[in-house]
C-alpha cells in the first residue's frame, strides 16, 4: 500500500532554534515529493524535490530527497513564531498524491 | 490566474441531513482531488476525478460521493450527515502529466469548514 509518513507528529520550539522535518515514503512509480505549508486554511506550496541529493532552498527554509533511503527533510533555520503551521508532504507518482498527516510545529516567542 | 475556489466557505448542518460542497479548479486544470482534514486524522484522500471519471478513491463510506462536470468543477456529496463528519474539506487541482511528461504540484483551495451539530 503506498503512503507518506512523517515525523514528528508535532514539535514546539523557541525563536531561533533550528528544526527538521521528516517524511518517508512508499509510493509505486515515484515522480516527485512536495512539501506544503499549511498555516489557517489552504496548504500552500514549498518545494518539489524529484533527484536525490540536490537541496532546495528559500530563505530560511531548505529539502533535500533521498530517493535510495525514500525520504526526505524539510529544515528550517532560525525559526520565527510566523513559522508555526502544520508542514505536509506529497509522494506523486503521475496518478495521484499522497499525503502525509503532517507535522504541526509550534514556534514560540 | 483565479486560484482554487471552494464554496461554501463554512457550513452547519444537523445530524441525517446531506450537504454539497463545490471546487472550481485553476482554469486548464482538468484534476481536481479532495480531501478531508481534522486534527485527529490530518489530511485523509477522498477521491480524484480527472475529466469526468473518478480516478481515484479513499477508504470513505458509499455516503460520501462526488462528480466532476464537463468544466472540471467539481462537487462533494455526503448524505446522511454524522458528528463524526465535521472537518475542513479541501479540494486540490493539478495538471496531470503521463509518465514522462512534466512535473505538477497540487494547487488547494480555502476549504469549507463543516460542522455537523
């Protein structure tokens, strides 16, 4: 059965602290992995990884994807309380997405 | 480009009663996918409909339907409303590629936030 599990289910931290996000996957035919960001009502779009090995990065924010271990992480430098949202990640594999439940990561001041 | 629109943007309903919720994809996107999120389960797949034919379909009882008309908008049905069904229902539109063709992200829209009383 493909899915996306992520980890941790949810994290508190301070301002300034750095964190890492994790998301593994079982998805037949893996196309890509995305990661969203969803802080009141519609996720919104961060990365789409598709090669191992090569790191995206904007801003504070940075993916990389290991597509021989099937996972990937999501990092985020010097976090700030605006930060706080529930992150998601998507396997897709041409035919639909996969989800994962999502990390809710609490920054607070 | 309009974004994603859902509407009714919320919703209450008593317990027995059905309710249809609509998705207008991003113009050219003929996917449309929804999903059903709540704190305890987070984001759970509903269905995929791409040109008018369900594609896809979670693990959600026979009371939860929905269908894609010949514009690509979309519409949820669920009858028979439970507790149990109060959640924020958001529909995604993509572009769907053939394998070997270009990569695409899921686009969401704002929900509509359910609650059954």
């Amino acid at each position: 059965e493909d899915k996306v599990v992520q980890s941790p289910l949810s994290l508190v931290v301070h301002e300034g602290d750095t964190v890492t996000l994790n998301c593994s996957y079982e998805v037949t035919n893996f196309r890509s992995l995305l990661w969203y960001k969803q802080e009141k009502k519609a996720p919104t779009f961060l990365f789409m990884l598709t090669s191992s090995g090569i790191e995206k990065k904007s801003g504070r924010l940075s993916s990389i994807l290991d597509k021989k271990e099937l996972f990937s992480i999501l990092n985020i430098t010097a976090t700030q309380t605006g930060d706080s949202a529930v992150y998601l990640c998507a396997g897709y594999n041409f035919n639909k997405f996969y989800f994962g439940s999502g990390t809710k990561l609490n920054v607070k001041p | 480009k309009a974004g994603v629109t859902q509407t009714p943007r919320y919703l209450i309903k008593t317990r027995g009663q059905q309710v249809t919720l609509s998705c207008s994809p991003i113009s050219g996107h003929r996917s449309v996918s929804w999903y059903q999120q709540t704190p305890g389960q987070g984001l759970q797949f509903l269905f995929e409909y791409f040109s008018e034919t369900q594609r896809n379909k979670g693990n959600f009882p026979g009371r939860f339907s929905g269908r894609q008309f010949s514009n690509s908008r979309s519409e949820m049905n669920v009858s028979t409303l439970e507790l149990g069904d109060s959640a924020l229902y958001l529909c995604a539109s993509s572009l769907l590629w053939s394998p070997g063709g270009g990569d695409t992200e899921a686009f969401f829209g704002q929900g509509t936030r359910l609650t059954v009383v």
